[in-house]
C-alpha cells in the first residue's frame, strides 16, 4: 500500500510540476529595512506622548511627533 501511495504522489508531483512549474522563491520583500525603522521612530515618538506626565511635556513631544 506505501509503495503504491508513493507512486501516487510521485505521478502528482511531476504532473502538477510540468503544468504549473517549479516553485520560486524569488519574492520580494514587501517592507524595506528602512520603511520599518521609521515605524519603529513613529511608534517610540507615540509612546513618549503617552508616557508624558505633564500637559506641557506632552505638548512638547506631540511637536516633535508631527
């Protein structure tokens, strides 16, 4: 029965590689290095604003934030 199932799979291996193709693995990253260390500021920024204890602490960091 194994060897029968291997024969199996081994037919649908090789059929489904010569209709759709080997698999690549050549994708993209979809987010930069870059574009994640500015969310990494934006989120420090964010928190500083809500860790600030005063009004005026708070006022001053949403300015640096925008």
């Amino acid at each position: 029965m194994e060897d029968n199932w291997k024969g199996i799979k081994e037919a649908l291996t090789s059929t489904c590689q010569e209709v759709l193709g080997r698999k690549k693995h050549h994708h993209k990253e979809w987010i930069s290095i870059e574009t994640l260390d500015r969310i990494k500021e934006r989120k420090n920024k964010k928190a500083a604003i809500n860790n600030s204890r005063t009004r005026a602490e708070e006022v001053q960091v949403q300015a640096e934030y925008i």
